[in-house]
C-alpha cells in the first residue's frame, strides 16, 4: 500500500470515527427530545431549529463519507 493509499484509508477510518460520534449525539437528541415531549412539553423553536440545522450538516457529511466509501470500493475492486 503506498503513502497515498495508507493516507486515504486514515482518512476514512477517521471520517467513520467522526460519523459515529454524529450519530451517537443523534440518537440522544431524538431520544431527549422523545422524552421532552412524553412529559407534555415541546423545546422551543430556537432549539428545533439548531437540532434541524445540525441534522443537515449531519447529512451532508455522511453523504460525503457515502462518496469516498463509494470511490474506496471502486478503486479496490
């Protein structure tokens, strides 16, 4: 494997690292969020809005991770 190849893989493992810690804070928004409205009381629409603009971002970077995994694959086989 050569120094690009082993610099690319790092990359990825690094991007599946940082997935994973979007998706764990994710899953304890919603579930804060489930609870929040299981007492009766909704956040306000400043707080929707930050969680509904950081899901985007949130999307955008596993579409991204979705593209190199994609291109890793292709490349290998």
């Amino acid at each position: 494997m050569t120094a690009d190849e082993q610099q690319e893989v790092r990359r990825l493992i690094d991007a599946h690292e940082r997935t994973l810690q979007v998706c764990r804070a994710c899953a304890e928004t919603t579930r804060d969020l489930a609870w929040e409205v299981k007492r009766g009381s909704v956040p306000p629409p400043d707080q929707l809005a930050a969680t509904l603009a950081e899901v985007e971002r949130v999307l955008a970077e596993i579409g991204q991770v979705e593209v190199a995994i994609a291109e890793m694959k292709a490349a290998l086989w």
